[in-house]
C-alpha cells in the first residue's frame, strides 16, 4: 500500500464507487461476501488497492496546501517540477494564528519586524504525490490557495 488505507467512513461515503471499483474486478456483490467471510486478506487488499486509487485521484489535483500552527505558517504550490513554500513566523508569543484574533492580528500587523518570512522551493523527490502526501501526514490541508496567492502578490509588489 502507497498511502494509507481510507477510514471506514470515508469508505462508506464511497460506496458506490467502491461498487463499481469491485464491479472492475469482477467481483460481484456475492463473491464481495464471501471473500470478506472466507478470505478476509483478500478482501483487505482490495480495500487498500481502491484506498490507493482514491488518494491518487485526489493527489493529482492538489495545487495548494496550509500547514498553520500557533506562531507560523507554511503555505505550499504543488507546481508541476517543484514545490515551492511561503514561510511566515510570528515572533509574538501572545499571538495564535489559529484562533480569528491570532490571524486578525497577523493581517493587521504583516508587514511589522514581528513577522518573519522565508521563501523557499525544492523539486520533487520522484514521486510528487507522495511527497504531497506525506505534507498531509504533517498536518497539511488542501486549500484552494487564496492565501499562497495573496502572499505571492505581495512579494512581488516592490
């Protein structure tokens, strides 16, 4: 297994494509059965194989990450060769960029000597998806990127 095997919720959410996942194996519903009571090793590879697929569905899309803790920020672009990484760290220690405060602070006070920013890129590993996924591990989340760009308008504005 590549990534790790889906929760069962997430699975039940998925249901249907999981059906049609099997219906591409040509394991039936009743074959489904039986292989989960009389071969549950099978039974749990196919589960990690369809895990698999999904996560590689979802990697592939991935463009933007954020990884925000109390007194930093890691905004990530999954570009196509490389990844590159905004870095902000708050040297205020009373400031908590996960709390609305912390973060309405920051945006107030951005461009003060209390903030400290790095940029940085680095190029894939061989494996794009996997370095992206071990960011998620870390505590990444996928975004839609509105704060990378923002913080990239902003270095580029002299």
């Amino acid at each position: 297994m590549k990534y790790t095997r889906l929760a069962k919720e997430q699975l039940e959410e998925l249901h249907e494509e999981f059906i049609n996942f099997l219906a591409t194996q040509s394991i039936t519903g009743e074959e489904w059965k039986n292989l989960k009571n009389d071969k549950p090793e099978v039974a749990e590879d196919e589960i990690d194989i369809f895990s698999d697929l999904i996560w590689e569905g979802v990697l592939n899309k991935v463009q933007y990450l954020e990884n925000i803790s109390a007194q930093y920020m890691h905004l990530f672009h999954c570009a196509e060769k490389e990844m590159k990484l905004f870095s902000v760290k708050v040297m205020n220690p009373d400031i908590d960029l996960t709390t609305a405060i912390g973060f309405n602070w920051f945006k107030k006070n951005w461009q003060s000597d209390f903030v400290e920013y790095l940029t940085a890129s680095k190029a894939y590993t061989g494996d794009k998806n996997l370095d992206i996924f071990k960011l998620i591990q870390q505590g990444s989340v996928i975004t839609k990127g509105d704060l990378y760009r923002w913080f990239e308008s902003m270095m580029e504005t002299p």
